[in-house]
C-alpha cells in the first residue's frame, strides 16, 4: 500500500439522484484548493458546503455539490478524508472523476482500498472488515443482523479474549524458560493445562455449535425429492409463486436439477427441484436421477414429496438418516379420503395441493422454525468464514500438543502458534498473505 491520496465512485455507476465521491489521504483536502474555490482556513470538519465544483485544468463548472471533509483519524480510513455528492448522470460522474484524476497525487482506488487502509489504521479488525463485506451484499433482514452483530466487534471480543488469555499463558511459560535451573511447581502446572484445557473447550463448543456457519451468506440448500408425478415443479413452482420448473403430467419431465432462491423470512433459501425418484431406462434420465440423489445427500433440508393417493411415506426410508433434517409431505390432499388423511398426519406428514396452492404456508412454516432454531443457537458468535474455521482447528491442533512434560521450548511454540492461528482470523499479527483475499472481495469505493 502507497501513501497516495485515492479516490473513487462508491456508489453504483449510473443514472441516478445522487453520486457520491469518496476521497481518502494525506492531500485529500488538496481538493478543494483544486476544484473549489473554498479556502483551506475556512474548512470546518464534518460541515456540509454546498458549492460549484470546477474541472482543474479548464476551471468549466462540473456540478454544484455537497462536500463535507473529514479530519484524520475522525474518518472511516483513519486519514483526511473528503466526500463529494453530485447529481449522478453519467457525464457529471465521468467529468468529476476525470478531473480528479488531475490533481497530483491522486489516484483510483483498488477495490477494498478504503476498507484496507481502515484496517492498517486501527479503525477495524478483519472480522468487522468481513461483516461490512457481508452488509454490502446481505439481500435479507437476518443477513443484515448477523453483518451489523459482526461489524459491532462482537466475534473480535470473543477470539481476542481466547487470544489475550493464550498471550497470558505463553508469559508464564517463556518466565521458565529464562530460568531453566528451576523446576515449575506442580500446582503451577496444573493450573496451565487446566487454563489451556478450558480455552481448548470453549473453541470446540464454538465450532461444534456453528451449523450455519455460511449458510446465512450463502442460502440453506433445500432438495424437494420424490417419485414421478408426486408434483415437485408444481410446488416449487408455489413456493417461489413463479413458474420456474414445466409442469407436466409426463413422467419423468424433469430431469436436471432446476434452482430457486427465495426469502424465508428473512433466512436466504435455494430450493432445487430434482428429477423423479424411479428405476429408468432413459440414460439422461439416470443422470437426473443420479444428481438427485446426490442433492438429498448434501441438502441441509430435504422436503420428501409423495402422491398422497397412489404413495406411501415409507418409499423414503432408504434416504431418512440421523443426520437428515427433513419434512414428509403429502401432495393431493385435495382427492383423498378422510381417513387417509388422518393416516398420514398421524405418521407426521404435512398434507398440501400444490396445484390449488393449499397449505403451502405450514412447509415455509416448517422450515422457518427448523433455521430460527439453528440460527437461535449460534448467532450470538457466528462463524461466517470458512477462514476463521480453519483458523480455530488449527489453534486446537496447537493446544492439544500442548502439555508441560516435554521441553518447556515446544511448550511454549506450541502456545505461540496457537495464538498466531487466532491472529490470522482478527489481524492481531502479520497476515499480509491473507489480506489480498479478504479485501479483493469489496467494491472499488469500498
């Protein structure tokens, strides 16, 4: 990173009421010397100047703005920092960042730099870093809640206290080391690897409770299955309340897996709608059939539909395991008997006729409570990295080596790295091979 000033659009680029400027450096103020006619001394940080901004060179007038200036470090960056608002047409976006590509010292933006140099300024760590990353692209209310519980350091406090309590441990250690003539008293030992086996605990149960971990970002997969005809693209079809998928009394109509992404509530969903469940002859077919098996396997929710005049629940016993999380549904329930009905909802099935749009409402029901229960259990400190997981087992390999019966050395490198792997995760240590990754995710005026 260069000491240049930098610039950029952080709004979207187009026809718009207002498009807002952001600049960020040493000679950020050198803006208003260039393109205004406002003078320095009469600049009063965080007030807004509502005033003709000129092109450097020509001096032709690009738009009347609104331009408020920050003081370093009282900026997002932690540097003098200057915002423009101006009408977002496209010619006046294009002249003002023309022109401030004149003013010497200036430069575009690479994509995250404003986020990174908050970073290296001290204004965030890297886990508040990834929730304004996560904010920008949240699309539901519970993406949004996770990112600002992210942004408010909350996950920085939890890995920084694991991490200020290994740091207290490692002292205690290395204390030994400086004096090898001494043997450390038992009671001493026991209070190490007990403190060590506490904190080794607490990540384990971190992790183990983290079953959304990115889901929340991502979407929960959720695999509609059944045999032919049960009516599969018909409930999709409801639920998304759009025809995505042909509905078609032919067996055997669907036969790739067809995707939907839908708001349940504020939880980001992708439903698939996959091939009927049956022994077929047709080679395409067996494909679809292949992939929808293998889509039930890796679902996070399976929802089994069944006819439920010509099936029974039982057809899907050979994919019901422990480890599914799954609803039983009975599509038709518009043709079929009292009794039958009964029979089934005593067996647990939620009954539904996709194709007059019945009872849809107790399957979003039912998912709803399934995802509130997870995200109930694990959002106060939830894991929405893939990074900061790896990071956690690796600490947990460390300190599971970790034991005062072998050299006092390997002892401590044990605790040290332990600490350097919870590092990588808030930025608390070199992590400039990380930092790339991270921050090429943002868009350029972020």
């Amino acid at each position: 990173m260069d000491n240049k000033t930098i610039y950029a659009l952080s709004t979207v680029f187009g026809k718009s009421g207002v498009a807002v400027f952001r600049i960020s450096g040493k000679s950020a103020f050198n803006f208003f010397t260039e393109m205004t006619e406002l003078k320095l001394s009469k600049i009063e940080p965080r007030k807004m100047y509502f005033l003709p901004i000129f092109d450097v060179d020509s001096r032709e007038t690009l738009d009347k703005c609104m331009v408020v200036a920050f003081k370093a470090p009282h900026s997002f960056t932690g540097e003098d920092t200057v915002e423009i608002n101006c009408h977002g047409s496209k010619a006046v976006i294009r002249s003002v960042s023309n022109s401030l590509s004149k003013i010497k010292g200036f430069r575009l933006a690479e994509a995250g730099e404003f986020s990174r140099r908050s970073f290296y300024n001290g204004k965030m760590d890297l886990t508040e870093a990834d929730g304004l990353a996560d904010l920008i692209d949240a699309e539901t209310r519970l993406q949004q809640e996770v990112a600002l519980k992210q942004m408010s350091g909350t996950l920085f406090n939890l890995y920084e206290d694991w991490r200020s309590r290994l740091v207290s441990l490692l002292s205690y250690v290395e204390a030994y080391i400086d004096f090898p003539d001494e043997n450390i008293p038992q009671e001493t030992v026991l209070k190490l690897e007990n403190n060590v086996f506490k904190i080794v605990e607490e990540i384990e149960n971190h992790i183990a409770i983290n079953k959304v971990e990115e889901r929340l970002r991502d979407g929960f997969q959720v695999v509609i299955s059944g045999p032919t005809n049960a009516g599969k693209s018909s409930l999709i079809n409801a639920i998304v309340k759009r025809n995505i998928a042909i509905v078609s009394d032919i067996a055997g109509t669907t036969r790739d897996v067809i995707e939907a992404y839908v708001d349940i509530k504020g939880f980001p969903v992708i439903f698939s709608d996959t091939a009927g469940l049956r022994d077929a002859n047709d080679e395409i077919e067996k494909i679809g059939i292949d992939l929808a098996r293998k889509k039930i396997a890796e679902a996070d929710f399976n929802i089994f539909l069944f006819d439920a005049e010509n099936d029974s629940p039982e057809i899907f016993n050979e994919y019901i395991t422990e480890k599914n999380n799954y609803l039983l549904v009975g599509n038709k329930s518009d043709i079929i008997t009292v009794e039958k009905r009964d029979e089934l909802i005593q067996k647990g099935c939620v009954l539904i006729s996709a194709k007059h749009n019945e009872n849809i409402e107790a399957i979003i029901d039912a998912l709803f409570n399934y995802f509130i229960d997870i995200y109930s259990s694990s959002s106060a400190h939830l894991i929405t990295r893939q990074r900061y997981k790896e990071a956690l087992e690796e600490c947990l390999c460390n300190l599971k080596r970790f034991n005062l019966s072998k050299e006092i050395e390997l002892s401590a490198e044990d605790l040290r790295l332990a600490c350097r792997a919870i590092g990588k995760i808030t930025g608390r240590v070199e992590v400039d091979e990380i930092l790339d990754k991270i921050f090429s995710s943002f868009c350029i005026g972020k």
